[in-house]
C-alpha cells in the first residue's frame, strides 16, 4: 500500500473507534471489541495481486490460522484467494465460508489417514510433511489417480530469522524434509522418481521477523531442487512450487514496509528464473494481509500506581495478545489512547503501562509507554491486530470471547458495521467447562 492509504486506514480506523463507542459496541456493557477494515483488507488483496502480475502462474491462498473467523474468510473468497489449511478445523472453516476444494491447500505436519483420504478424494493440494507421510499416501491411493496436486515439503535449512519460534528453516525444524541432512537430497529425487503423481515442492521460510533475503534464499534452494529433479528425470515432473508465505508486518508504524512489490522485487532478483511461466507459484500469505486492518478497543476500567509507574487496567490482556503479553521484545503492539466519547486524547503526556485482565503479573499488552494521560472510562485501542489477536483466543481465567466487527466507510465518510462473531456470554464459557456432566466425578462409583 502507499503512504496515502496508509493515512485512509488510520483515518478510517479513528472514526470507527468513535462510531463503536457511539453505537454502544465498545463502553461498559461492551468493554472489549475486535474491529476489522473491510477496505483495507481488500485493499492488501490488491497489493498482493498486482506484485505478482505475470507472466507465471500464481495461485494466492489465505493461511487460515491468522484469522479462522467464517466472515472474513468469506470476504477472501469472494476476493478471489484460496485457502491454506493445517487441520480439520481450518478445513471445515475454509469449506463453510465457499471456497471450494480446489483452491484449498493442507498443510498439517501430522494429518491423519482419514484427513488425507478426504483431500486425495476432493482434489485439495496436499503438502506432504515427510517420507512415512508419502509412504501413507502410496497405501491409500493403491494404483488410483490422485484428485489434486501433491507436493513435498522441503526444509531448506537456511537458519532462522529474529524470532526463532517463528523461522522453519532452521536445522532442526519440525517441518518438511531437511535438505542438508545426509542423503535427503538423494531420497527427495528418489520419491519423484518413483512416484508419478507427486509434483510439488513447498518451502517456507517463516514469518514475522525473516528478512526478504533470507525468504528468498529458502525459496531459491526449493527452485534448484525442483530444477535438478526435473533435469535428473528427463521432463518438467515438478509442475508447481509452493512459496509459502512470511511477509514481516510492520508493527512499529502505520505504514506498509515491506510490501508486496519488495517482496516480489527480492526473489525476482535471487531466483529469477522462478516467474518465467513454467512452475505455478502458490502463496501462503496471512498475517500480512490482515494484521494493519485491525484494531482491538477495550475500556480502562481502572488506573492506578506503583513504584512510581501508572497503570491502565484493561479488559484486553493475554486472552486476546498473547504473543504480545509473553513475547513483548518480539511482538510489540502499537497503542493509542481516546477519551469515553471516542475521541483521540490530547494534551499531557505520562509514562505507562496497560494492563489487561488477567491474574498473573506479566499481563501488560504495553510497558512503560508515553501516552496522553488515562482515566477511568478511557478507551485503549491495540492497533495492527487483525491477524491472530482476536480470532485466537487464549482462554485464561476462563475469560469470555469478545465480539468482532467489520467496518466500511462510506463515500460521506459515515461507517457502517457487520457482525462477524457474537461477543461469548459467561454462561457460554460455563457450558464449555462441562456444565452438562457437572456430577461425573462425584458420581463416579469405585466398585
């Protein structure tokens, strides 16, 4: 996206915050809200396609672990994406919101028979994890054709980025097939040699915090691998390489950086040869796509001190940032501060932590910030959340699920909302704890 946009979705999300509080989706019956930007969701959509214009290929899938809400990922259907999915859920996700089997890719590193089987039967794309899976897929199709593409995961082992739990290609990486151990190079010739219907290669680097070069270098060893196969084998039996996704995000500023363009400008400069038509490039992008579009606004029900430090208790903590409230070097989130109206705080600044509701210490989505001074009935918002915060709950302390909403804003500058998931009642939270087999133990003879 350029600047300009940048500054819309900014602008766009401000009168949304203020419109929630107007409409009574965010104040003290609603304390925590999740608000997604239906334009700029779509408008990375177009970011992501116009990088990758010709003349290959491209196949762009939404990796559904970043935001497994049924809504949004009906928006990126109807946007023209396919999906990527790494277990049954996902998969029956993907299914509900339209996308039909063949722009589904699977991707779990530990599919089950039956999970396979209904991939093999449906024509979903299926990335094989390791030599025991292929063994299993050899069983079940038994002679048969399968109904999809079928590609094998490689792990380029090309090290890991600045956050070492996201990076997969690290020499010990759980995932796919290590290309620097001894002999996986040989055997991974072997298995297309002797199968005819494998005709993939997947590679992913990582994401948050993997530099463009070293993507690019993970996905520069997938193109030679897949090059000397189809060199060794004497015809192109590799039709389709699997890029995977990991664009970092920018959680420091409003603006874009690295975009799509960059991404595309750094592996056409490493490996050429990977867009001149004759592989079909598949993309796993998620947390790129939807992180900056979203924002989580929750209500400062206290403030108080300690030690000298202020503190903003609120009702968004490990249950919706989890990452961020464990990880906070890694994660950090940008934070701003609007009155009980909605309106952006001005005036004098302090330095403060945020804190959300959660029993245990390290509970602060933000430390020793300097931010306009807070009050009781504040809003604070957490911007640059649309990806993983709050469609993947944490559910410490058995706090409830908040509502999520998308907006658009109309041409006379007036937002307009949709429901995409119902904010999760106590007695919900309660049900789920077992409610129904309440006397199971108590009632568990010991004859």
């Amino acid at each position: 996206m350029t600047s300009g946009s940048a500054h819309q979705r900014g602008s766009a999300r401000a009168a949304a915050l203020a419109r929630a509080v107007e409409d009574g989706l965010l104040g003290p019956g609603a304390p925590l809200v999740g608000l997604l930007d239906v334009d700029a969701v779509l408008a990375a959509v177009s970011a992501l396609n116009e990088a990758f214009d010709g003349p290959a290929t491209v196949h762009h899938t939404f990796a559904a672990k970043a935001c497994g809400l049924v809504p949004v990922l009906r928006l990126l259907a109807d946007a023209g994406m396919g999906c990527e999915v790494a277990s049954p859920g996902e998969l029956e996700q993907a299914l509900a919101a339209g996308f039909p089997y063949d722009r589904l890719v699977f991707d779990s590193p530990a599919k089950t028979v039956e999970e396979l089987e209904t991939a093999l039967t449906h024509g979903i794309a299926i990335n094989l994890d390791n030599f025991q899976e292929l063994a299993r897929v050899d069983r079940l199709l038994a002679g048969r054709e399968p109904a999809g593409p079928i590609g094998l995961r490689v792990n380029p082992q090309v090290g890991a980025g600045a956050i070492g739990a996201m990076s997969t290609a690290t020499a010990t990486s759980k995932f796919g097939v290590a290309l620097r151990d001894p002999g996986a190079v040989d055997a991974v010739i072997d298995a297309f040699a002797r199968r005819p219907w494998l005709n993939r290669l997947h590679a992913h680097v990582g994401s948050q915090g993997c530099p463009l070069p070293l993507i690019a270098q993970g996905i520069g060893a997938a193109y030679e691998l897949a090059e000397r196969i189809n060199t060794e084998l004497g015809h192109p039996r590799i039709t389709g390489l699997d890029i995977g996704g990991g664009l970092p995000v920018n959680f420091a500023g409003e603006g874009d950086r690295p975009t799509y363009a960059d991404y595309v400008a750094e592996l056409r400069d490493a490996v050429p040869g990977l867009f001149d038509g004759r592989y079909t490039l598949v993309t796993e992008f998620g947390r790129s796509l939807l992180a900056k579009s979203g924002t989580i606004g929750t209500v400062v029900e206290y403030t108080k001190s300690a030690g000298g430090r202020q503190i903003a208790v609120t009702h968004a903590g490990a249950q919706v940032a989890a990452r961020t409230v464990f990880m906070p070097e890694s994660w950090p989130l940008r934070v701003g501060v609007f009155d009980a109206a909605g309106r952006p705080k001005q005036g004098p600044t302090e330095i403060v932590d945020i804190a959300g509701p959660c029993c245990f210490a390290g509970d602060l989505t933000a430390a020793a910030r300097e931010l306009p001074v807070i009050e009781p009935g504040d809003v604070v918002a957490l911007y640059d959340t649309g990806a993983y915060y709050f469609s993947s709950h944490f559910s410490y302390n058995s706090l409830p699920r908040p509502a999520v909403y998308g907006y658009r804003t109309g041409a006379d500058g007036r937002v307009r909302f949709a429901l995409v998931r119902e904010a999760q009642s106590v007695r919900e939270v309660v049900e789920e704890s077992g409610l129904a087999h309440a006397d199971a133990l108590v009632g568990l003879g010991t004859d």
